[in-house]
C-alpha cells in the first residue's frame, strides 16, 4: 500500500485532485480499463506498450480508492474540484485503506488466507466481475435486492489488487 500511496501522492503533485470531476461511474470504467489491460497481457503473453501488469493493480487500488472518496464526498461539478487541500487528499486516502485493510484481514481470517494459493490470472478475473457488477448496480441507481453495495465492491477490487501485488513482489524478489 506504501507504493500505491507513493503513487497517488506524486500524480497529485502533477495533476492536483483533477480526479474529483470524475463521477463513480467513469472511476469504474477506470477501473475496467485497468482490470481488462492486466487480463490481455496475461492472455497475449506480451505488451505493445512496456508496461507490466504490476502498475495497473496499482493503478486499480488509486482508483478503487478514488471512487469510494467520491461515493463520500460527490463527485466535483468543476468548481471545486479542488477541494481537497492540506493533505485531506491523503488523510482520505489513509481512511479508505484502513478500511479495506480492516476489511482484508477480517476475510482472510474466515477465509484462511485461500488467496495465498490462487494465481494472479484469477485475480484479475475477479476483478473484472466485480466491475461488471458494479456497473449493474450503478445502472439500477444503487436499489438492489439481496447484493452488497458499491463501496463493497470497490474494497473487494481493492484488496484483490493488493493480493496481487503482494504475490509479484514475492515473485520478483524470489528472482
């Protein structure tokens, strides 16, 4: 997470919080775009453009991230888009990942760390359903039935990414 937040803090430098235009729906399709790049590079066996898969798990937790800050705060009309000053940005930001931390660590206890034994491809595949899920739900305006909401799907995307990052660090320093 140290690495995400790293990421997030330098393309705020560079971008400011532009990102606060962006309604949960478009930080989806972000999201989307990013799951379904990682799923063709695994699937082609080589990228076009050199990049790995590892910053767009990055790329993916940011945007995860993102979207549950604007599920709280509404997204920006273009007016105020620059309303996270003096670091709230980052205070969110820690907010959120505790959140999905103390959410990865209750699972992984009921779980018994099963994620440790799955291959990064699947990762990526639970990714993309949790994407069209949430589209689902972004298209029934929020009313479901017996699913959880957004936010969840959003900590479930995130805490993937984060499995998946974990595992090729291992991968990379076994190397």
């Amino acid at each position: 997470m140290a690495i995400c937040r790293d990421t997030f803090v330098k393309k705020m430098h560079d971008y400011g919080t532009a990102w606060r235009i962006l309604r949960t729906t478009s930080l989806t399709d972000q999201i989307y775009i990013k799951a379904n790049r990682i799923r063709s590079l695994q699937m082609k066996g080589e990228a076009l453009v050199d990049e790995g898969i590892t910053p767009e798990f990055i790329g993916i937790i940011n945007y995860a991230i993102m979207g549950l800050i604007q599920l709280d705060l509404g997204a920006a009309d273009g007016t105020n888009e620059r309303d996270l000053k003096d670091g709230r940005a980052g205070d969110l930001y820690d907010k959120y990942a505790g959140e999905a931390l103390a959410l990865m660590l209750r699972k992984n206890h009921d779980y018994d760390e099963a994620w440790r034994a799955m291959r990064i491809s699947s990762y990526a595949d639970l990714i993309l359903m949790k994407v069209f899920r949430t589209k689902q739900i972004e298209d029934l305006k929020g009313k479901t039935l017996v699913s959880e909401g957004i936010a969840a799907n959003y900590m479930d995307m995130l805490n993937y990414s984060a499995f998946a990052l974990i595992k090729l660090i291992i991968e990379a320093e076994e190397k």
